[in-house]
C-alpha cells in the first residue's frame, strides 16, 4: 500500500505533534490489529501491513485498510 507522500508530509502525531514516518509493522502486531478489527470490516479482512511512527514519541498508529 502506497501513502502519498504530500499527506505524509502534512500528517503529525495526535499527541506531540511531530512528524511520522512510514514503517513496517511485526506480524504479531499486524496479527492483533487485524483481530481487533475485524468485526468492523463486515465480512472483509482488514489489511494492516504499514503504520506510521513519530519520531519524537515512537508511538505507532497502524494502517488498517488505507485508514
């Protein structure tokens, strides 16, 4: 999955405020946030490979099917 890279450059982390950057997530993480999620889908499994990490508080915010 492919994040534009002008709305890369405008997102920020909700909680401090610098910037993300595009990361691969583990697969247990994948593994849980695709769990925690999947009644919202409807039938579909949501896809989560990528997240976005700030650089200054690390916390990461996975992609769960481009949202």
């Amino acid at each position: 999955m492919a994040v534009d890279q002008e709305l890369l450059e405008i997102l920020a982390c909700p909680l401090c405020k610098e910037e993300v950057r595009l990361v691969p997530l583990a697969e247990e993480r994948r593994t849980a946030v695709r769990d925690k999620f999947r009644e919202k889908f409807r039938g579909e499994e949501p896809v989560v490979e990528q997240g976005l990490e700030c650089v200054r508080c690390h916390r990461i915010y996975p992609i769960v099917s481009d949202i």
